[in-house]
C-alpha cells in the first residue's frame, strides 16, 4: 500500500442505466469499479485483464497471494470458466444468483488472468443476485473479478460511504447502489473432489449448504491455513479497537455491539449498537460491518460483544466477529 495523495478522483455514478454502461466501459477499459452486491461492496476489474487487476491489489493494498471471486451475471457464464463435479452443480444449482462462492478447478480454456487466481489451479466463482450487479456485469460481457470493497485488513463496505471512506482517490469510480442487503460475504465452499469443503461462513447458511448436498460439509479450514484460502488471514476484519468476545456485561467506557436484549452496564458504554433487538440473525449480518465501523469510530479502546448463536449465518457473523478479535 502506498501513502502517496490520490492522484486521481473517484466518479460517483448513480444507478441509472447510462451509468451502468458507463461504468461497463471503464471495467472494458481497464478501470476499477466498486459496486453493490447483495452480501458487500465489491471492486470490480476486467477479470480477463491481468494489468486491470493489478489495480485492485493496489487499491486495497492487498497482498498478492489472495486470489479472487470471478462475478458472472449468470449461472451459464460461471460454469464456463470451472470444472464442475456433481456437488458444484447442485449447489451452483441450488443457490445462484445468490451469496455463494464456489471453488472449483480452472476450465481449461478459462480467459481469468493467473493474477486474479493468483497462480492457484482452482478459481472462485461466484453470481450475484443483486440487479445492479447483474446489469454491470451483463453490460461488461466478461467475468468481474471483485474482493470486498475495502482497504485490506478493514472491515468489508456495505454502503458507498463506507467504500469511499476506504478507497477515495484509489479506484476509478463507484455505483452507488444502497446498502447492501445481506450484509456479510458469499459463503465459500470448494468442490475440488469428493469432500467438498466449508472454506468461508457466510450469506448461506451451513445448514442449507448441506441440506442440498446430503451430507456435512468439513469444517472450515483454520484460519491460519494460507495454503486453500490465502485471504482468511485470521485478523483480517480487524478493526482499531480491542474486540471483547462473548460479554456478559458492559464496563464503563467500553463501546457495545448487543444482539437480543440489552446487558447489564450497557447504560454506561461510550457508544452501543445492537445488531437486532429482536435477535434476528440475518438483520445482525446486514447491520455487522456498518456496526463495526460505528463503534470504532466512537474511539472507545474496547468493543464488548455479547454472544451470538451458532445456528445459520450466526456461523458468519461469529467468523467475522473472531477475525476482529485478532491482533496483528
Ligand atoms: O461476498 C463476496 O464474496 C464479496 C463480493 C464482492 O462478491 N467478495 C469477497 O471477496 O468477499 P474477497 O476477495 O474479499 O474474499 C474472497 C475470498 C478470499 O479469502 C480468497 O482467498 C478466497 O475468497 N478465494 C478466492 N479464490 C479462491 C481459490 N481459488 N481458492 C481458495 N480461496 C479462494
Ligand atoms: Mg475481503
């Protein structure tokens, strides 16, 4: 990453369909282009352009062995570029357009850059069921390789604000599309022989997952495992404060991330939010990241969060919540 003034500003575009095809063309072009997807942000480059997603490591100051998702706008276009065994197509199946990500072998022909796969044989793919997304990357006509729209090691962006508080100045321009609605990112699951494997919680629940597979999925791979999914760096959603992980109590001073009823002390914190009085788990995971950031910003050196299930995308939200927890 380099702290050097943006040289350049970024273009905000609005929805419309004249953006979207602008915005087509800068991705054709060569340019970087953060848009909304249903689970977060993503900063999009021509996938097929290895000079364009090169940008995209330097904007989010990401470290080069992180491979990426390739977005299609349909299931059709995905299933070109990998080589799907019967798990992969019954989840491709089951949940595209939606919030998962599969990593399957590279098709022979695939046109993605090495450096989006950086230099793995496998590639993560994933169809989004956002319509702006989907109109982009129709327009577009060629895979869109896109991590989370964030500086690397910070919290995944739900809104255009939080991107532009990230990456202002870095990237070409932006589609302000709202928030995004799920909140957290795709799940991951590769199917790269008979045991397919859980590598990221996320917008589809394990339980679904399995459900149509007929059998569990293997437990995620541990967090310090650089080897199948080099981008779960363990403190990789860290934010500056300290995370306090399963409170019970609020202490005087502490910023507090709540979920269901209030706890004890939370009368005195420096900040609170709580990620969905009623307990509702998919409303926690849209709140998560926006949360986050809120109470950091509140400057309090302790996050306490109270416990939250394990059950459906609590898996995600408590994955998110323990990266946080991280120090470097
Ligand atoms: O919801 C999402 O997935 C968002 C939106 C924008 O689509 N994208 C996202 O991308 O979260 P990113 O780059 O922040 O996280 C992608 C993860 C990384 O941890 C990366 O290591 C992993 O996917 N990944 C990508 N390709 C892979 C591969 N071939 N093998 C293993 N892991 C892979
Ligand atoms: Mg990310």
């Amino acid at each position: 990453m380099t702290d050097q003034t943006p040289q350049t500003s970024t273009l905000r575009l609005d929805a419309s369909p004249a953006a979207i095809h602008q915005a087509a063309d800068l991705l054709r072009a060569g340019g970087t282009v953060a848009f909304p997807t249903e689970t977060v942000y993503g900063l999009g480059a021509d996938a097929t352009n290895g000079r364009a997603v090169a940008k995209i490591y330097e904007a989010k100051g990401r470290p080069r062995f992180n491979p990426l998702i390739a977005h299609s706008a349909d299931a059709d276009h995905a299933l070109a570029l990998g080589v799907f065994n019967s798990d992969a197509h019954a989840l491709a199946a089951a949940f595209w357009p939606g919030p998962l990500t599969l990593v399957v072998p590279t098709a022979r022909n695939c046109p993605v850059s090495e450096l989006a796969r950086a230099g793995l044989e496998s590639i993560g793919l994933r169809v989004p069921d956002h319509p702006i997304a989907q109109a982009l990357l129709r327009a577009c006509g060629r895979p869109v390789c896109a991590p989370s729209a964030n500086l690397s090691g910070h919290v995944s962006a739900t809104t255009a604000a939080h991107v532009l508080a990230d990456l202002d100045g870095r990237i070409d321009a932006i589609i302000d599309g709202g928030a995004a609605s799920v909140g957290v990112e795709s799940s991951i699951v590769a199917c790269l022989d008979d045991e397919p494997r859980l590598l990221r919680a996320g917008g589809v629940a394990r339980e679904k997952l399995e459900r149509v597979l007929g059998r569990a999925l293997t437990a995620p791979a541990a967090a310090a495992d650089t080897v199948i999914a080099p981008g779960m760096l363990s403190s990789h959603y860290a934010p500056r404060a300290q995370v306090r992980l399963n409170a019970t109590r609020i202490e005087p001073g502490e910023a507090a991330l709540l979920f269901g009823p209030a706890l004890p002390g939370a009368g005195d914190a420096r900040a609170v939010v709580n990620l969905s009085p009623s307990a509702d788990l998919p409303e926690a995971a849209a709140n998560l990241f926006a949360a986050l950031r809120g109470l950091d910003q509140s400057g309090a050196a302790i996050i306490a969060v109270a416990p939250i299930p394990a059950y459906g995308l609590g898996e995600a939200i408590r994955d998110r919540l323990a990266r946080a927890a991280v120090r470097e």
